[in-house]
C-alpha cells in the first residue's frame, strides 16, 4: 500500500507490542493512538513507553476509554455497567479520566490540553451501538445489525454457523458476551459514567 501511494520512502507499518516497541529512543516526532491504550495492563508503562519513543518536545495525541467523575464504585448498578463494559470489550481494567491523567505526568509527559469531548458532541457517543434507536434505512440502512432485530438475527446466524462447524465452538458465547459489552456501553453512556472521548495532548519535555 506504501508502495502505491509514493508513500514507502517515509511510512512504514510495524505489528508489535506497545508495552515494547521495538524502536530506539527520541525515534518519532509524534505520536498518536485512539481508543488502543485503555487495553494496556500498566497504563503508566504503556505511556512511558510512548514517552520514551518520542523525540524531545514530541506530542502524544491521546483519545481513550474512561469512566467518568459520576462513576460510583459503590452503586452496584454502576458495577454492573462497568463489569460489563471490561467483559464486552476485553479490557484489563477501567480507569478514571483522572487515572488517566496521573498516569501521563507520572509516565513524564507535559499536558497540554485535557477534555472529554462527549460534553461538546453533537451527537451521543453510543447511539450507533444503541439496540433501543429508531432504525431509519434511508439514512443509514447497514446500522440495522445493531439494532434489537439486527444483533438477534446475527446471533442466530452464529448459532447455525457454529451448529453445522463453519463456525469455531464457542461463537455463540462470545457474540453473547458482545452483545453485553455493547450493552454496558449504552449504559455508561446514558449514565454519564463512561466516555471513550477523553481526549489528552501531552508533550515530552525538551
């Protein structure tokens, strides 16, 4: 692809870990990544390991999945909601915007600007995943699988696919847990408990 857009001089892909990126020190300008490091088990060890590919005065762009201040860690419906979200989406853990936040300055980073956007959104962050919407076809016809007869149509799908073994045993299980996952989010998102627009843009100091 770099080759046939004149781009394979100067960009190049590399699958890794980003708890080690297999770069030297100071090697890049900038960084960015969106929604990927709330999956990191050690959020200050995956942001210094981002401070420590970065060149002196580089910018870290950040765009992650976080609860919010309303989050009640004694409130068991907040629980619920939260639980749900780590199982649904495969995350270690759920960090605060102010967990977050730590994690940078503790990792060296400089901050220079901190919001959740959702406060500025035109749009709800969830309503693409909302089983509960209003399906319009005119507007949107593929956003159908999402919805309540959508993802029960898909699920069924996977139930036959995994009966007669073109599907791999236990499909079924993770399109259940998916479908929890998406759940939790649309309840965070109404409770105003989670956000996955915590935007940050931290630099390395020089």
């Amino acid at each position: 692809m770099n080759k046939a857009t004149g781009r394979h001089d100067d960009c190049d892909f590399i699958k890794a870990d980003f708890m080690n990126i297999p770069m030297p020190d100071n090697s890049y300008d900038a960084v960015y990544q969106i929604e990927a490091t709330c999956h990191a088990p050690d959020a200050v060890a995956c942001y210094g390991e981002i401070f420590r590919v970065l060149k002196p005065g580089g910018v870290f762009a950040s765009y992650e999945w976080c609860l919010t201040a309303k989050y009640d860690p004694s409130n068991s419906t907040h629980r619920k909601i939260r639980q749900e979200i780590l199982v649904g989406n495969g995350l270690p853990t759920a960090r605060t915007c102010d967990d977050v936040l730590a994690a940078m300055k503790k990792a060296g980073f400089q901050i220079l600007e901190e919001i959740d956007l959702v406060k500025t959104a035109d749009v709800a962050w969830y309503e693409p995943i909302d089983k509960d919407r209003s399906w319009r076809p005119w507007r949107d016809f593929w956003s159908f699988k999402t919805t309540n007869w959508g993802r029960a149509v898909t699920h069924y799908l996977v139930f036959v696919l995994e009966a007669v073994g073109i599907a791999p045993k236990g499909s079924m299980g993770v399109s259940g847990f998916l479908k929890k996952g998406a759940d939790g989010l649309v309840a965070g998102g109404k409770a105003g408990i989670y956000t996955v627009m915590y935007f940050t843009a931290a630099r390395k100091p020089l």
